[in-house]
C-alpha cells in the first residue's frame, strides 16, 4: 500500500480549500491523509468541516494573544528557544514604514502564538503543513521548526492571484479593481516573504467585462480546489525539486516538476 503524506491544515474561514483537500483525500485521488487541522480564529467554519469528517482540530487564538498582550503590566514571555533580533533580521514581512515599536509588538506577538502552533502541531508528526485560507503570516520562527527533516520546504499557501501579481490580503478584490482581464490562483512555498516564495502551480481564468468581484472569487475557488490538491499530490509522489533559476540575479529558488513515477 501506498504510503499517504500526512497533511495539517491551518485555516482561519470557511475552509473550502480544506474540504477540497479532504474530499481528495477520502476518495483516494491523492496520496494524503489529514492528520489535524488548526485555526487563529475560534469561529473558523473549517473546523466544523474538519470535525465531521473526525479530523482532531484545535486553535490558537491569535487575537486573544495580542489582547493580552496589550493588556496593561503584562510582560510578554517569548518561547526560550528564540532570538528576536535574529528572527527581525531575517524576515521580509514588516514594511519599512512601521515604527520599531509596531514591529516589536508584531514579532512578539507572533512568536507567542507560533509557539503555540508548533506545540499543537508537534503531536500530529504531519509531513506538509498546508495554509488553506489561513489569514496570518507565518515568521522565519516557525517556518525553520517546521521545516526540518526534509530537502523541500514543508509548507505550502493558497493565494488568490497570479503571483507575483497581487500578493497580500485580498488577491482577487486587487486583481479585479486593477482592471486585469485575467485571474488566478497560486500555490507556493511559504518562506521569509509575504507570498514570495516557490511557486509549485498556477491557474488563470477570464474576467469578462460584466463580472462583479463575486463572479471572480466564485470562478477562482472552482480553480483553487482543484489546483490545491493537485500541488500536494505532486508532494506526495516526490515530483517537486527546488533549484536555482537561471536568469535571476537574487539566487532565486524555483520549483521543477519532475514526470509521474511510473505505476
Ligand atoms: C481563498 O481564496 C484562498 O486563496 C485565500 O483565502 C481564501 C480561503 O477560502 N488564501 P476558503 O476558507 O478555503 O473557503
């Protein structure tokens, strides 16, 4: 028997792109099997989704965090294992426009939280963690934990547009108010960025001159749910390589897709 890529889902909505992925999974069309899904937001619709198909769910309540955060004579207390001026240094989420004090409130923030979403993770040994509407950005804390043990980076995001077009919060609104006559979907790498990283697949589809922003987030999640599980089948049959694109002077990694094994 095949052996399945074990898959956690973080999700902070309705998680369409996670039933996408369960239902592939439950009818065999990819090698995978969820292992848990987690969410940011206690009111996540995914995590009704993911309960009735018995997947474990759990959450990190993210906003709760900042609160408490905030809360007067609070003293943060960080994960032990992390080095703020090193995470700060490495990461390319932050604009410069933010003031020291924002960012620190970011990256303190975030940290408490991804501690808590390693702790949560760690007991589900997943091999791919897949951001499926997850509205948060991952720092260089998490993504070096999680990414270990394996030669490709291990988690993956859903964005709504054709990157590196539009990345950001709202992909399909950007694309559509710019006036594109095309629209997309992308599944990449995470990495130190905002929606910069690999790019493992792409689909496009026509904005037609009467569509409402409606028409296009309905035409683009036809083509997310389809596009998602087909990345992570592509995972799961080891058919990703990184490797350096040629022509780009910022040694840029690239995703190659190698044939199908046979069988
Ligand atoms: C999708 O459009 C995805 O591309 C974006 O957030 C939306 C999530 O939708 N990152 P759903 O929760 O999967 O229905």
């Amino acid at each position: 028997m095949t052996q399945l890529l074990k898959v956690a889902a973080l999700v902070s909505g309705g998680g369409t792109n996670l039933q996408a992925i369960i239902d592939a999974a439950e009818s065999h069309s990819i090698a995978a099997q969820l292992v848990c899904a987690g969410s940011d937001n206690p009111q996540a619709g995914g995590l009704i989704r993911a309960q009735r198909h018995n997947i474990p769910t759990f959450i990190v309540d993210y906003s709760a965090i900042i609160r408490q955060y905030d809360a007067p004579n609070t003293v943060a207390v960080l994960p032990d294992d992390c080095n703020l001026t090193e995470i700060m240094a490495r990461e390319r989420l932050t604009p410069p426009t933010m003031s020291p004090g924002q960012r620190e409130r970011f990256f303190k923030t975030r940290l408490m939280a991804e501690a808590a979403l390693l702790k949560q993770l760690g007991a589900f040994g997943a091999d791919l963690l897949v951001l499926a509407g997850f509205m948060r950005v991952l720092t260089p804390y998490f993504i070096d934990r999680f990414n270990v043990g394996s030669q490709l980076p291990r988690i993956m995001n859903i964005h709504p547009a054709l990157l590196p077009s539009f990345s950001g919060v709202d992909g399909y609104g950007d694309t559509w108010r710019y006036g594109c006559k095309v629209g997309g979907c992308t599944v990449h790498f995470v990495d130190y960025g905002e929606d910069t990283g690999p790019i493992i697949g792409q689909r496009s589809f026509p904005i037609l001159p009467d569509d409402t922003l409606a028409d296009i987030k309905a035409r683009g999640l036809q083509q997310e749910w389809e596009l998602y599980p087909e990345c992570i089948q592509l995972y799961a049959r080891n058919q990703l390589t990184l490797v350096p694109s040629s022509g780009s002077a910022a040694s840029r990694m690239i995703v190659q897709i190698t044939a199908a094994p046979a069988g």
